[in-house]
C-alpha cells in the first residue's frame, strides 16, 4: 500500500510531453547560437575585423568614394584629406539615428572651420524624404546620398547607424556600431591625431 502511495504523490508528465523536450533544447541551442555570432558579428565590425576585400581596418586607409549632396554638388572623401572626417551611415526610419542626429548636427555646426567634418551618409532614400527629415528635426547637416547603398556594401555596414572616424591622414581610427552623443564623438576625435 505505501508503494503505490508513493506513486501517486510523484509529478508525471503529460502523455506526449517528452516528444517536445528534443525540439525544445534545439531551439535553446540554436538561438544561443545565433546570439552569440551576432554579438561576435558586432565586436569584429567594431574592431575592423572580419571585413572582405575593399571593407576598412582599423588602421588602414579609408576606402574613397563619391556621393552628391542634397544641394547636386559631389562630395569625394578624398578631397577631405588634412581634416579628420566622421562618415556616419543612418536613414530616416531608423530610431536609433534619429536620436543621434542632434549630436551629430550640433558638432558638425561647432566644427566647422575647424579641421572636422561629419559626413552624414543616408542609405537609399529620395532627396525629398531625407530634406523633409532634416526640416523635421531643425538639422542643418548636409548630407550626401547612397541611393543604392554601393558605399555602405564598400564599407560592409550591416547596421544602422554606424560611423568611421577617419583622420586628417586618411586612415580609420575607430568604426562604431550604434548611436552616438555629442560628448563620445568629441572623445573620439580628441583621440585622433
């Protein structure tokens, strides 16, 4: 009699249950799996690791490209040479670029004239979209087009926003995935030489 009150005091699974515990554990494993590329995807683009050919090192020069501003003129990052050059890429959806375009626009006010320049690179959006953006958010940056996303496929940005800090030489000294306050990218272009 006390084996089978023994039985009945025990928990049992639903009948079927076990059949899940395999899918279940797959599951588990697989988006532990996927959390931690992503996270090593993140810190190799942070470090300049990873990237194919043409994709910017730390450390290395940054590739040229050509885009047209807002106003019709070309921008060409090798003409920036002997200023240090912020390339950030955003688009106007993006929430995270949009609470860092103050910041961005602030310090590219403050700096102007003085050997920096905050190159905002909009990904693949119509002149019109990125002007009524700006006028929404009072920014006076001018910012300079990716229409088909060629120069962010360059520079391998697989997220938005991201920014190059390049110095007056040419080179990549930092790539930062993420928004950005006013007082980090000051920070960071102190570091530079």
């Amino acid at each position: 009699m006390a084996e089978s009150e023994t039985r009945r005091e025990r928990p049992t699974l639903a009948p079927g249950a076990l059949q899940f515990l395999p899918l279940a554990v797959g599951l588990a494993i697989i988006l532990a799996g996927v959390w931690l590329l992503q996270g090593e995807a993140l810190r190799d683009l942070a470090a300049g690791l990873g990237r194919g050919p043409g994709g910017p090192r730390v450390g290395a020069p940054a590739p040229d490209f050509t885009l047209q501003g807002l106003d019709g003129n070309q921008v060409r990052l090798a003409d920036l040479r002997g200023q240090k050059v912020v390339v950030n890429f955003w688009a106007t959806w993006c929430p995270p670029c949009r609470s860092e375009m103050p910041d961005l626009d602030r310090v590219a006010r403050e700096s102007r004239g003085e050997g920096v320049v905050v190159l905002a690179v909009d990904q693949m959006e119509s002149p019109d979209t990125v002007r009524g953006y700006l006028r929404e958010l009072s920014l006076g940056l001018d910012p300079v087009l990716d229409e088909h996303g060629d120069v962010a496929q360059l520079y391998r940005v697989n997220a938005l926003p991201t920014s190059f800090f390049i110095d007056a030489s040419g080179v990549v000294r930092e790539v930062h995935v993420g928004p950005l306050s006013r007082a980090t990218i000051l920070a960071k272009l102190a570091a530079m030489r």
